[in-house]
C-alpha cells in the first residue's frame, strides 16, 4: 500500500487507521468499548436485548470504512476527500444532539467531536492545497 501524497491525503489515512483500529476493538472487546463511550456495562443481559449485535454490526462497519479510508488515502483520490467533509459534519451535528438532548451519554460527545475535527483538518488541508473547491474542468482526467 502506497503512502498518501498530500497532507489531506494524511487525514484520511489517520481517520481510516483511528477506524479500523477501533472497529477491531469493538469486535473484540465490546464491553471496554461500551464502557469507553460511556454506555452502562451489564453483566448479564436479557432476552431480546441486541446490544452486542448492534456493537458487532457497527464495528464491522467501522472496519470497512477504516479499509476504505486507507485506500482512498493511498490512491489519493481527492473528490473522496472532499466528499468526506460535509458528512462528516453532518455526523458531527447528529452525534452531539443525541449527547445533548440526554439521547446519549457525555462521553459519547468524544465521537462527535473527532468526526468534526476530522472533517475540520481535512477541508483545512483540502482548501490549503487548493482542492477544496475544483471545478470539474481542473480535475485530473480518470485513468484506467
């Protein structure tokens, strides 16, 4: 695998790494993670909860989108990048709500804020290049 080339390439690299490494832990230490979010951390649980489904499921999802990250990174594929700003934010905006209308524990903020801060640095280092904003007759033609 290849080394980003840029700096925004450098940012998705890092989400993507942060991503895969904690969708691997939330694999396989659910209830640390739970914990470290700030969720209640059961002993035992009952029938019908699906706790450590949804946990698996997300994780997993956390994972695939570490993998996609790096290799977007390692293409330097700049409409991805940019792309991953705005939801980002969108993330961000959602995340923060549930923590601040009692939806979601305070720890839980933690997550809302490193995609906001993550979207931050990228559309940052994106309009530092001068790529945030390409029009489409900038853009590199696509090659085979």
């Amino acid at each position: 695998m290849r080394l980003p080339r840029s700096i925004s390439g450098w940012t998705i690299a890092v989400f993507g790494f942060l991503a895969f490494a904690l969708g691997l832990f939330g694999l396989l230490r659910s209830d640390d993670l739970l914990g470290l979010l700030g969720f209640e951390v059961v002993e035992r649980r009952g029938p019908g909860d699906y706790t450590k489904v949804y946990m698996a499921a997300s994780s997993m999802a956390a994972v695939n989108m570490g993998v996609y990250y790096l290799l977007a990174a390692a293409t330097d594929w700049t409409p991805f990048f940019r792309w991953t700003v705005p939801w980002r934010m969108v993330t961000f905006v959602v995340f923060t709500t549930l923590v601040v209308t009692g939806a979601a524990p305070a720890e839980f903020v933690g997550v809302g804020v490193w995609e906001g801060l993550g979207a931050l640095v990228t559309g940052l280092a994106l309009w530092r290049e001068g790529k945030l904003f390409q029009r489409s007759s900038e853009r590199r033609p696509a090659t085979r």
